[in-house]
C-alpha cells in the first residue's frame, strides 16, 4: 500500500464532508510593539568608550525587524503595531502628547506585517531624529504622562476590531526603571496611579502587558521599583524576571523562520461505547510537517490575487450549464444519473463516529504498529452532558488495568481500527507537564507490515546474521554518537530555510541572500573525535577483516584507473570528431555512409550514449543536432 507522506500526517481536518467536521478557530493574535524613545534609550547600553557597543533603541529595532520577519512566516494573519512614546512629534488617534504610532501607506495601524513596513522600519534609526524625535514625556512640573498615554493608545487600537480567540499583547521596551523618579509629593503619586490603573483595565479586558527591560550603562533594571506593580508581577518571581526576559529577547533575534501551528481542536468526534451510551470527544493534533505556504496566482498587471471560477458548458450547443453537474453509469443500455452528494452517500463507509470494539493488553500493542502521528483526544460537555464523568471513569481502568481499548473510526476516506492509550497526568514543582487524556494510535491493515528480507531472500537461502562481536562493536559505536536528549524539533529543515531566505529577500529588495544555517550537516569535528574514529576501526574490522583498509585501496585505485581509461577514450573521441563537418553529412543525407566507429566520435564527444544499431545512432545525431 503507498502512502501520500502528507496524509500520514493530517488529521482528517480536511474533510468537509463528515458531520463532525470542524471549521478552523481563530488563532490570530494582536500585538502592539511600545518602544521607549526617550533620550537615555540613545545612549551605549556598555562602556561609552566601547565604539562596538549597541544602544537601547537599536537592540529594541533589531528585535522588533526579526520578529516582524518571521512572523509573516509563523503566522500571517496576526495583526501589528508599532508604537513610540516619549517622542516629540505625536501620531495617534487620541491626539495624545508624547505617542507616535509608525505606519506606512496603505496600512491601518492594527494590520498584518508587509514588507513595505519591515523595510522602513528597518532604516527607522536614520531618520527618527529629524522626523519623529526624542524627549523626556514625564517631567518634574508637567502633568503629560507619556507612558500613560502610549498605554491608552495601544489599548484603545487593541479593542478596535475586537473578536473571539484573539490573544492581545503588549510588549514595552524600555530602559528606564523608575519613569516617575523625577518627580515628587503628590503629583507622583497619582501619575503611578492612574497608569497602574490604566495598565489593569487593559489586562482586564483580556490584554496581556510584558515588559522587556534593556540594558544602561553601568546600572541594572530594577524591575521592583515600578514595573513590577504595572505588570502584575509577584514577589517571588522577581529574581528569575530580569533572566527570563533576557532570554526572550535574544529568542526574538534569533528565532528561525518556521511556520507555527497553534493548539486548535481539530474535530469533534462521538465516542460509541455500548449499548446506546454515546460521549463527546475533541481530538487535538500534536504533530504536523512544516511546508511551504500555499501559492498564490497574482495579476500581471494590478498584483491582486487571482480567484479561479469554473464553469461547463454543453459539448452540444455551447451553451452555460447553469445545473450542477451530473454523473452517469450504464446499466442495461440506460444511462443512470447520479448528483454529487448522491456519489458522497454512497462511498461513505462510516458516520464518522468512534466505535468501541474492546479492549487489549499493553503488551499487544508494538511499536511498529503507530502509522502516524497519533491524535490526543478529551472529553467535552458541550453536546453531550455527562461525557467527562464517562470518560474519566473509562480512563481510569484502562490505566488501572493497564489495557487499551481499539476502536473503529470510520472517516468517509479512510477508515481503520485505532487504539485508545490512556496517558496519566505529569505534574512537577511549576505545574502541570502532561494532560491526562487518551491517544488515538492509528493501526495498520495486515498488508501494511511486511518483511523485505523475505521478499528478497531466496527460499532455501540462509538469512545472514551479525556475530555477536559485531553487535557489539555497533552498539559501542551507537553509544558513541548518540545524541542526548534528541527531539525532531532541534534541527530545523535547511530547504525551508532556504526558502524563506529567498523570499525575504525579494520581499525587502535586498542584495545579499541571508545566510541559511544547515543543522542537519553532519559534525565532522565530532566524529573525528579519538573515541569515535576508534570505534569505527573496530566495527570495520569487525565486519570487513584485518584487510579491509588495502582492499578498500585497490579498490579506489581500480575506480581511478578506470576514470582515466574513460577520459582518454573521451578525449580521443573530441579529437576525431573535428575531423567532420557533421551539419553538412546530416543535411546531405551521408550520415549513412559512415562507420559505427565514426558515428560514436560524434556521440561519446558529446556525452550522448554510445549503445544500439547503427540507425538508433544517426537518428540519435539527428536529434542532438535538432534535424
């Protein structure tokens, strides 16, 4: 049976025409970028007399530009803006003091990244200066609260095309710990106030404020002195705060480019238990293959996106069928008619539903037996009430009792007999690691397992087997190389990196082609460790003899002298061959009248094969020559 690689991943969320089928939730996410742009933000993070050393204001650009960069290919729908505070100029909709919101043309200030905006606000730092400009928003005897305002801003642009399952972000960069701390009395006092207060109603109108403190010369962030209260920090994280948001910001620079797939119910299924007894079940998918996107046909004249319409028309008349189409099958000379959803009824094998057949031991489930990634499945109340106490109840023997439960799951495509594994909860000291739940194992048909050295063996040939030494010296080679704590998800696809590269750097009309790291080159420094090298003799020697190295160079000397003999005998041909006006024997017809020896000059000169008769290689000339 031959398998599509990417239906061995999917999740049968691509088939509207089961019942269950479940459209998309919405996984957009909203985020407003607050950039601190006072002057102390200007100013090195390091030494000043170190020339190399960075600004606040550039680290907070660079990681913004990245993060704006990969989040077209993460995920392309989310919305952005970008936002400075403490600046000369104001550009808000509020018409608020010290606020500018960056923006292109062509652009609502929430809006998906362009490339448009990733450019300019890439070269943002030359120009910021002369056109927006930089001043400190919270002075001793003024009552403007910049921080308070660009926090009002980005709220109010967040509740603007508010809807469901959307997560709403602030982040701040800024490098002032302590913004009111030229201030005193009473007129402090309220400014921390009200911004706190306003910093509240945004989270709790569901919208998340983090804070991504940067460097000053010679001084740590103290995050307790304001910012703390702003965020709703707790005491006992404070220590671990400054750490973790160090870390975020250089996982912002150094992010790849890679598609990311939010956690989303992909379907929901009924679970056939017995007798009548029926629950409801969400299947979540855990693992998908990261692809390029989906290609979209532009116009060549207004690059708008093209929407394919199709139509059909009478063979007979030419006229536009405006019915549906219809399909026939000829049966005892009449042509039977069928609609399309009459075809959909009649090749569906199942409902859809989840159908208990019983149960098995652990022991009879092998690893070989998992075709694809599984589906992690949980109970819901939605539909049907009562089907968590059912489910908890089931999972719990299954667990006790150490069984699974193989069930039928008929998808209109594909059905196929599935196992139900019962996973316990993880917790740990910080929460919860692992859900409780069940995975769905998808089972193989009985063609599906085979056995190639039966297939390829002889009947009365003796299999060949590994001595037990040269198991032994493979499992010492295995131990050398094995990689600690290995997961798929370290090493990233260098074809899409590549990819994505590409795109980028048509989107920005950049000249150089970013740099595509390729994770999956094999550690040449590593494998030439002593340890290494040294196992590997012993498995050769193991396998191949005391000889193996000077049967290995005889070898290499054969291949090599054999690659001379063929460029001689090339050589000669190119030589021979410019001894004959070819055009003119082919146009005359006096290809014929050559030799076959003649006739390969002409093809082994230009790398074309040399075998068949003598017609098969003047019409091989011909062809090369475009006669």
């Amino acid at each position: 049976m031959d398998f599509d690689p990417e239906d061995l991943f999917r999740d049968d969320d691509d088939d509207p025409e089961n019942e269950f089928y479940q459209g998309k939730e919405s996984t957009k996410e909203s985020v407003v970028y607050l950039v601190d742009a006072s002057p102390r933000m200007f100013y090195p993070a390091a030494n000043a007399e170190d020339e190399k050393s960075e600004t606040p204001f550039h680290v907070a650009v660079n990681c913004i530009s990245q993060a704006l960069r990969t989040q077209i290919i993460n995920s392309s729908y989310d919305e952005v803006t970008i936002c400075f505070f403490n600046t000369r100029e104001k550009r808000n909709l509020q018409d608020l003091n010290g606020v500018y919101v960056f923006n292109v043309l062509e652009r609502e200030y929430l809006d998906r990244p362009t490339a448009r905006l990733i450019k300019e606000f890439s070269s943002i730092e030359e120009t910021f200066m002369s056109e927006i400009g930089s001043q400190y928003g919270i002075i001793s005897g003024s009552r403007e609260n910049s921080l308070y305002n660009a926090l009002w801003v980005a709220q109010a642009l967040l509740r603007k095309g508010s809807r469901k399952n959307v997560d709403k972000r602030i982040l701040l960069f800024t490098n002032e710990d302590d913004p009111f701390g030229g201030i005193k009395g009473a007129a402090q006092k309220d400014m921390i106030r009200t911004t706190i207060q306003r910093a509240k109603d945004a989270q709790d109108l569901g919208i998340s404020i983090e804070l991504l403190p940067l460097s000053r010369p010679n001084d740590e962030f103290n995050i307790s002195l304001f910012y703390a209260d702003l965020i709703g920090l707790e005491r006992d994280d404070l220590s671990l705060f400054i750490a973790s948001a160090g870390d975020k910001l250089q996982d912002m620079t150094d992010q790849l480019r890679k598609r990311m797939f939010k956690k989303r119910k992909v379907r929901r299924i009924t679970f056939s238990i017995a007798n009548g007894i029926s629950i409801e079940l969400n299947s979540y998918a855990l693992l998908r293959p990261t692809l390029p996107g989906v290609i979209t046909w532009l116009d060549s004249v207004t690059n708008l996106p093209l929407k394919s319409e199709r139509a059909s028309f009478c063979a007979d008349t030419g006229a536009l069928m405006q019915e549906p189409a219809k399909r026939f099958h000829p049966y005892k000379n009449e042509n039977v008619l069928f609609t399309m959803d009459e075809l959909s009824e009649i090749k569906r094998v199942s409902t859809g539903h989840l159908h208990l057949l019983g149960f098995k031991p652990l022991s009879c489930l092998k690893d070989y037996h998992n075709l694809r990634p599984s589906t992690f499945v949980f109970p819901s109340d939605e539909e049907i009430v009562g089907s968590t106490c059912i489910f908890i109840a089931l999972h719990r023997s299954m667990l006790r009792l150490r069984r699974f439960a193989v069930a039928f799951y008929g998808s209109s495509a594909h059905p196929q007999i599935v196992a139900l594994i019962a996973q316990d909860e993880i917790t740990s000291s910080s929460g919860q690691v692992e859900p409780p739940g069940m995975h769905m194992i998808y089972l193989p048909y009985s063609d599906d397992i085979r056995h190639p050295e039966e297939v390829h063996m002889a009947v009365d040939a003796e299999t060949p087997r590994a001595t037990d030494d040269q198991i032994k010296k493979a499992m010492v080679i295995l131990k050398r190389v094995d990689l600690k704590d290995f997961s798929v998800c370290q090493f990233a696809n260098p074809a899409l990196q590549r990819h994505y590269a590409v795109l980028q750097a048509l989107a920005l009309g950049e000249d150089e082609m970013p740099d595509a790291k390729d994770e999956t080159a094999p550690d040449e420094e590593g494998l030439a460790r002593p340890g290494i090298v040294n196992a590997l003799e012993d498995f050769k020697v193991a396998v191949y003899g005391e000889n193996h190295d000077q049967e290995e160079a005889e070898s290499a000397e054969k291949s090599s002298e054999a690659s001379r003999k063929r460029k001689a005998i090339a050589e000669t041909a190119v030589k021979e061959s410019a001894n004959y006006n070819w055009a003119e024997l082919a146009d005359n017809g006096k290809l014929k009248d050559l030799t076959v020896v003649e006739l390969k000059y002409y093809l082994s000169a230009h790398n074309l094969p040399v075998a068949g008769k003598k017609e098969a290689l003047i019409s091989r000339i011909l062809t090369h020559m475009g006669k």
